[in-house]
C-alpha cells in the first residue's frame, strides 16, 4: 500500500497497521503528565503503550504499529506471549511471587534449562536483575581474577555500551565516560572498534600480553548493529586463551536467538568465551538477568557478593523457562530460518537509497546507517505516522530489532514502509 500525504490525512488501515486521520505525536497528555516528574533522560518518543501483543503494538486510541523495537530487544518471544503468560500466572496462583534467594523450583527449572542448552564448560549461573547489573559482575569477577593471577588491564572497545551504573561507564564508550564521577580506572584500556571490514586484531595496541585479565566484548555494538570482522574476533580469542586472559561478551542485546543462535557470539565461530552476560530477551517480558561462566571464576575468596534481593525471582524464572523453551521449540526455530534470509535481503535492498551509508545485518537485527543523524530521526517519525515503530537512536542510524515471532509477510509490509520513505525523501530532495 502506497501511502500518499492525501491517505495519511485519512488514516491508515491494513491488517498489520491502524493509524487514525491526523494522527501526531506532538499532542500527548499522558507524556506530559510523566515528563513533569521523570528526569530528563525519559524516552523522547512520545507514544504511549497501552498494549503489545506478539509484534504489535497499540496506544490508547487504537493506533496499532508493527513492532520493530522489541520494546528495547526485550521481547524475543513475542510482546504478552500466552506461553510466557501461561507460565507467569501459574507462577502467581502458587502464592510464591518472591523468595529472596532461597531454593525455588522456578529458579532451579529455569537455570537447569538454560544450561542444559548451553556450551559445557559454563557450567555456573548467577541471576540478577538487569544488564547493567551483569556487566558490573563481569568486571568484578574479571578484576579478582586478574587479582589472583598477577593480571591486572582490561581491554574493552571504543563506542561499546555496558550499562548505566559506575563500573558500566567505566568499561563503556570511552576513557571520559566515567569522568563524572573523579573515578578512574587506569587499568581498562580501550580499542579502536573495528568498523572497517578489513581489520584485523593487532596485539601491538595491547598492554604486555600477560597482564591482561579479560576482554570485554559487546557482541556487536548496540548503537548501529555494527559486528566486528569474523576473523578480528577468533584471533582475539586465541589470542587471549593463550595468553591466560578471560573473554567476556556482552550478549544482552544479541542472545536469546537474535542472530541465529541462541548466543550471539556463536555467529563468530567456535569458541569458548570465560563469561557471557545475558539480560533483556532472556525472559521475553519480566526483568531478570544473569551472569553464565566457567564456575572457577565464582570460587573467588573475595567476598564477591553475587546475589541481591530480587535476584531469581520465581516469577521472572518462570517466565524466562517458558521464554526460553518456546524460542527452542523447533517451530519456532523453522520460523525463523525463513524469516532471516528475507529479513536480511529486505535489509540489504535499502542501501541504494542516496541518506544511506551501509546497513549492518545480522539475524534479526539491523542498523540502517544514515549519512545524517537528523535525516535518521526524520525517518524514524515519519515510520511511526505510518504505523510502524523502529528504535530511534538519536544518532546517524535507525536500529531494526523485532520480536523473533514476527512473520514474513509483516516484515514486507514494515521495511516496505521504510522503503517508500526514504524513496519520497530522497527524491523530494534531488
Ligand atoms: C549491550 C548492553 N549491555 C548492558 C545494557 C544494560 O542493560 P539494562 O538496561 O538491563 O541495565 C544494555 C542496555 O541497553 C545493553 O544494550
């Protein structure tokens, strides 16, 4: 369906997609209201949820988008998937909605499964409640790692993102990120990431070999779906199981099966990471967390202090074994090895356009990059005026990540759309 300035007046109705006549983000008490009491930092989409099924999404007035955010790639399984729903009231009518962290069968199910499905030797799991409360154990089980060891840098990437609290911005972005606080971690060295294709792992840029205690490694960098060159990756790996160094990725945003597998750094080839951090897709819905590593790293005689409140809330466990075992259902996994491919094509075909400088791709996710960053932001409202919802980065891309349930047919319509706007702009500007 072309939608043209006169049909975009009238509304927009198809099996996938309802916007009302005049539909504007600028007009939204509900955002009003929670701006007057939320910092600055809150969401600058103003587009109220109201409810969000499979891969759709609708406001308060009946609009209804085709999801391609996954909330914040948070839901893999699919938004309220009656699995998961299933899972999470059977959960509530067994009157255990908390249990600091005693024993629960919930707790003891999820993190059985989840190890039974992945690589032998993490053979330990420590749940908690959001990303950046992984990654902060990361770094406090590398650093008492290296402690031990005599191994004292960490080497993490320019541009990586790990999180919101101190040891996160210590780790993310670049050596300032952290300058906020007068906290300084002389010890974590940053590397170029490797944007161009071509680059390969250089150890010269590296402190002495055998003082580094680990690698941290976004799995791909959030920002813009950008993946580091296959073989960068594999002789960093070799490079630090040679040289005694641990290797942690960052799955929060890749595991779960975005890009295929169910860990995002097996798409790099075999290897065997010390510690991968998992958040976000992990439960499809409720929050929870989690830390997979080799169970040496725990055995630390620092009071490591690995566990919190909420950590492996028997609710959240459940949702997560019912996330994780519809994902792993062989339905599923046909699913998605017809959805990729055309996912991945679809992608791949908006590079002609004239804003655009290269589309990062990788199962089911991608970054649209953009020559301009306002350019970005344009597309990424005139999308939502159309009914279709991508993740607004604020920067020179446009970030594509929908749930893992959706259909063939829904991803031709939603990269259609972003097709004819980039067609409408590009040619309204030539
Ligand atoms: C790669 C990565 N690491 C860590 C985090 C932090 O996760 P959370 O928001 O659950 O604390 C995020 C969140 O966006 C992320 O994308």
């Amino acid at each position: 369906m072309v939608v043209t300035k006169k049909s975009r007046r009238k509304g927009i109705r198809t099996a996938l997609r309802c916007i009302e006549a005049g539909f504007s983000l600028a007009h939204n008490a509900l955002y009003e209201r929670i701006k007057k009491h939320e910092p600055r930092s809150t969401n600058k989409i103003s587009l109220t949820w109201h409810s969000a099924k499979n891969f759709s999404v609708s406001d308060d007035r009946g609009n209804r988008w085709i999801d391609l955010t996954s909330g914040i790639f948070v839901a893999n399984a699919g938004h309220a998937n009656p699995k998961i729903k299933q899972a999470i009231l059977k959960q509530l009518n067994a009157n255990l909605l908390f249990a600091y962290n005693y024993p629960t069968h919930s707790k003891e199910q999820f993190e059985a499964a989840l190890l039974r499905r992945s690589p032998k030797h993490l053979n330990t799991i420590a749940l908690l409640n959001s990303g950046s409360e992984a990654m902060e154990l990361a770094y406090k089980l590398i650093k008492v790692y290296g402690k031990r060891t005599g191994k004292k840098y960490i080497v993490t990437f320019k541009g990586n993102y790990h999180g919101r609290g101190l040891s996160n911005d210590i780790i993310s972005g670049n050596k300032e990120k952290a300058g906020w606080s007068g906290v300084k971690d002389d010890r974590v060295v940053f590397l170029d990431f490797p944007y161009n294709p071509e680059t390969h792992f250089n150890p010269e840029k590296l402190p002495p070999a055998k003082k580094i205690a680990g690698f941290i490694i976004e799995t791909f960098q959030g920002w813009g779906a950008w993946f580091y060159p296959r073989t960068f990756i594999n002789t960093l790996a070799k490079f630090a199981k040679k040289n005694g160094a641990l290797v942690c990725f960052d799955e929060m945003q890749a595991g779960f099966y975005r890009l295929g597998p169910l860990y995002g750094y097996q798409t790099y080839g075999a290897m065997k990471p010390d510690i991968l951090a998992l958040g976000k897709g992990i439960s499809s819905s409720l929050p929870i967390a989690g830390i997979l590593a080799r169970g040496a790293l725990f055995n630390t005689t620092a009071r490591a202090d690995l566990y919190g409140t909420h950590s492996g809330n028997p609710v959240s466990c459940a949702a997560a074994l019912a996330s994780l075992e519809f994902l792993s259902s062989s339905k599923e996994i046909a699913r998605r090895k017809k959805t990729i491919p055309l996912f991945e094509r679809e992608l791949k075909s908006l590079e002609k356009f004239p804003q655009i400088k290269c589309v990062n791709v990788r199962g089911l996710v991608a970054g649209i990059i953009f020559k301009e960053t306002a350019e970005a932001t344009e597309v990424v409202l005139e999308c939502i005026r159309r009914g279709v919802l991508p993740v607004c980065t604020n920067r020179e891309s446009i970030k594509i990540g929908p749930p893992l349930t959706i259909t063939a047919s829904a991803i031709r319509e939603a990269i259609g759309v972003i097709r004819e706007i980039l067609s409408e702009r590009s040619q309204s500007s030539s």
